[in-house]
C-alpha cells in the first residue's frame, strides 16, 4: 500500500523545519539510503535520506514551505503495482502506512547501500493475538530473507512500524516481543501565564514606528530552551578572580615556536584545556542530568558558545582531556567556521557535560550564563584587565585579571564540589605549564 514519507526530526530540539529542496521529482525510484530531501533544521540545513524503497507517487508539501512539523507527511512512496489512482484526492495514501527516518538520520547516503531483491513483498504479517503487524516494504522483504518473525521485532518507525534497521539489527531467532509501553505519563502541570500576547504587546506601541522581525527556527528554540533551562534548572553561581600573565607569557613564547606551523593559539584554548583537565581531576563534577539519574562521564567533552548570526551553537570537543593545545586550537577553529555557515552535523554541537561562553573579546567584564542541559555547569568568561592587586608579601601591584562565573545545576553538583572544581581551572590557567605535564 502506498507509504506516507514524513518530516523528521533531524536534532532533539526539532519540533518543525523548513523543506528547502526536493532531490527527487515524482516519479523518481529510491531506495533505501538515497537523499530525497534537503531539510532546514533549528540547527543547519541536513540531507534527508529514504528510509523505503517505492516510487515517488506525489509530492505533498512543496519547496520552501517553512513551519513544516515534525512527523506531518511531505510526500507518498508506491510499492510495484501501485499508482497514483492509489493515492486520495486529498493527497494522502488512505490507510497509508507512514515511514520516518529516525531522529538525527542525517548521515551522507551511503553508496554500496544494500538493495533488496526484486521478489514481491510478503503479505503483512499478524501477530498471535490476530492483529496486524505493521511493517514497510522493505523490512518485510528482509525478514523473510532471514527468515525472522517480525512479530518478535520491536518497530523504531512512527507508532512502532519496523522499518529496515530493525529487521537487519534483528538476530534469527530475535528476543521475546517488547512489554507493553508504560502507561502513559501524567498530565504535565499547568504552565504558569506566559504574558502579553503578540497581538497586546503591538497594541501598546500603536503610533510608533518599529519593524517586526519574524523569528526562525534557531530563535525560537534558543527562546524555548533558555527559558525551560532558567525556569527548571537550579542554578547557583562561583565567581573567581584569575590572574593570566603567566599565562599570557607563556602563550607568547608557545605561539613564537608554533609560527611555523601556522598554530596561533588563543587565551580561550587554555580555557577549554583547563576545564577539560579539571574535570578529569574532579570526576564527580564530570556529570550530566539525565532526568531520574546523574550520568558520570569518562572523559571529558567540552562545549564552546559560538555566536553566528541569529543565534549562538555549542559545537563540542570531544576528549579535550587528552588533545594537545595545537590540536584543539585547529579543532576549535574548524567548527566555529563550520557552526557560522550552520554546516555542523548533529553530533558536532551535541552532548559534552560542561561549556565554556567566553565574551572577554567583547570588553565585558563579567556576566553569568545559563546553564544548557543536560550539562552540569557553564563557565562564562570576562576580558583580561589591569587591576591593581595586592601580592603574596603584602605589596601592591598590577596585574592581568580575568573574572570568571560558573553556573551550576544543583541537581548535579553541590556547592562544595563546584567550588572545588572552579578552583583546580584557576590554578590551571595560573599555572599553565603544568597543563603540559
């Protein structure tokens, strides 16, 4: 029967996106693994592979059409032997079954993707109890290739269908069908009032000149998550003074040997290399929230603010622990340039335990940040600034001072520990050499 093909949702945060491009036209044959769509996220602009395999019956949602939700059908794929005349005049497939790929299915299509043979697709199978099992085309075939029960299969496609992943992740002899999904959740709370509509707030400036800037998809999920994360999360605030001319020597001598190789390295690689190695010195700190539970990390995954137009990402260095300053310099420099032209993949901004907003390079002083869950903590970063100081034998004098704060979730780390870890990244950044050792 023909297939539904859905909007997917190509980050967490995606609850609806733009569809930028179709790659095929109706009447196109895909496969499994082809790219069929090109697909303007909160994030970046992603390519959409075909989960199925069928003809292209009809195109239900054009080029360009913004606001597009998550799981809304953009387009209907016909198995052999079906046709148009299969599809409603409203332009669904009646009693169609609906493909998604799965969340974050945004890798590059694959070109030795293996293709099923040519043979019909089994009937639709029923489970013991007489209902019908529902599974796509393709997943079918492959079952009966393996000679798998897709009764035993549990589906990660929309309302539980098994779509090809699951069938070729299956073993023959696959493991006792899934319990029955928990009971539903309760009904989540009342939101409090969430003010002035859009309408009241243009009436109050009635008479004024002013241009409405209308919001995309990265605004009103940085809106969305910021003000959940500010609302929810427990935050309690460190603040620490940190001396860098030590630092700021030692960086002059490192960036004179590294000239050669074109390495320039910059005051907030120390501050990445400081945060990673604090949290290696303090692992109960090197957590994330995970809602029933705190999850402990192993190594340590850093995110860095990058302000683009419009917005702001976190690209994430992974196991900054163990990468040399040069490394993460060139690291760093790849994917500030890559989230600027919003060309990062999923996996590039998401996960990390701790981040790092450094806005020192725009002359503020201090500031405090909002914590970005599930990370545990964020280090905003102030300029370095001459201060008058008073010295290890009581005598005055100047001194490059950076403040820095550090946002906390209180789920996660106490007091205590989080003044233990904001000290080790000053004694760190006051002590670069020993970064090295």
């Amino acid at each position: 029967m023909p297939t539904e093909i859905l909007m997917p949702a190509l980050s967490p945060t995606m609850e609806e996106g733009t569809l930028a491009k179709w790659l095929v036209k109706e009447g196109d044959t895909v496969s499994s693994g082809d790219l069929i769509a090109e697909i303007e996220t909160d994030k970046a602009t992603m390519e959409f592979e075909a989960v199925d395999e069928g003809v292209v019956g009809k195109i239900l949602v054009a080029e360009g059409s913004e606001g597009v939700k998550v799981n809304t059908p953009i387009a209907v794929l016909l198995e052999d032997g079906e046709s148009a005349d299969d599809i409603d005049s409203a332009g669904a497939a009646p009693a169609a079954a609906k493909t998604e790929a799965p969340a974050e299915a945004a890798a590059p299509a694959k070109a030795d993707a293996p293709k099923a043979d040519a043979k019909p697709a089994p009937a639709a199978p029923a489970a013991a109890d007489g209902s019908r099992i529902f599974a796509s085309p393709l997943a079918r075939r492959i079952a009966a290739d393996k000679g798998l029960d897709l009764a035993q299969i549990k589906g990660s496609g929309p309302r539980g269908r098994i779509i090809k992943v699951d069938v070729e992740n299956a073993q023959p002899q696959a493991a006792k069908a899934s319990a029955p999904a928990a009971a539903a959740a309760p009904a989540a709370a009342a939101a409090p009032a969430a003010g002035p509509s859009a309408d009241q707030v243009a009436r109050m400036y009635e008479g004024r000149d002013f241009e409405e800037v209308k919001l995309d998809g990265m605004r009103k999920t940085i809106a969305a998550r910021l003000t959940e994360a500010k609302q929810q999360v427990p935050h309690f605030y460190l603040r620490r003074d940190i001396q860098l001319d030590a630092l700021l020597k030692f960086r002059a001598e490192l960036n004179k040997q590294l000239e050669p190789r074109g390495v320039k390295l910059s005051v907030n690689d120390f501050i990445i290399k400081a945060c990673a190695l604090a949290l290696q010195a303090v692992p109960d700190a090197n957590a994330v929230w995970a809602g029933d539970r705190v999850l402990k990390m192993k190594a340590s995954d850093v995110a860095v603010a990058v302000a683009i137009e419009g917005g702001l990402f976190t690209p994430v260095l992974q196991d900054s622990d163990t990468k040399s300053l040069s490394a993460l310099s060139t690291e760093m420099k790849d994917l500030a340039a890559r989230a600027r032209d919003r060309k990062l993949a999923p996996h590039e901004y998401q996960g990390g335990s701790f981040a790092i907003s450094n806005l020192g390079m725009f002359g503020i002083d201090d500031f405090d940040a909002i914590v970005n869950p599930p990370h545990a903590g964020i280090l905003a970063v102030g300029a370095g600034v001459k201060k008058p100081v008073v010295g290890k034998d009581g005598e005055l004098t100047v001194a490059t001072v950076m403040s820095v704060t550090m946002s906390v979730d209180h789920r996660v780390i106490d007091g205590a520990l989080g003044a233990e870890l904001l000290n080790v990244i000053k004694d760190n950044l006051e002590n670069p050499m020993v970064m090295l050792a």
